[in-house]
C-alpha cells in the first residue's frame, strides 16, 4: 500500500476537516474501539482498537470520535485506485 499524507498527523479529539481532505487516513492507537462520525452526513463506523482506515468524505465535511483524548490519530492522503 501506498500512501502520500498531504497534511500533518493531527489527534482527533475535536470535528475537524482535516484540512479540507477528501480522504482521511484514520489510526486508532489506543487498546478501546472508537466510533468514527461524519458530523455532515451522520454516518459512523465503529473503528477496532490498533487499526488503520481510510475514509472518503467532501473536503468541507468534519468528522469526529467519541475519544476526547488522542487515540485516534488523522491525515488528509491522496487519494490511489489500484
């Protein structure tokens, strides 16, 4: 896998755009599952404790954690079809 960050590695313990990305790379590297919201669209995920995901969103839309502290750790990437 590929991947190219386009913004700095940021804790999500607030809605944020992750500087306007359209595709979020995700780690949560705490030991408890966190669920992921898109603030936007209502849509959330439930993310397992040590995984790594990539999330499609608009660029204007936020997204947000149930962990206020910072497990759960974003990046806005570019975004590769293999």
């Amino acid at each position: 896998m590929i991947v190219k960050p386009l913004s700095a590695e940021t804790s999500l313990n607030a809605a944020t755009s992750v500087s306007s990305a359209s595709v979020v790379r995700l780690y949560n590297k705490g030991t408890a599952d966190h669920k992921i919201t898109n603030v936007a669209t209502g849509g959330e995920f439930t993310m397992p404790a040590g995984s790594i995901t990539f999330m499609p969103k608009s660029p204007a839309d936020t997204i947000s954690t149930d962990n206020t502290g910072s497990e759960v750790l974003a990046t806005s990437v570019a975004y590769l079809s293999s």
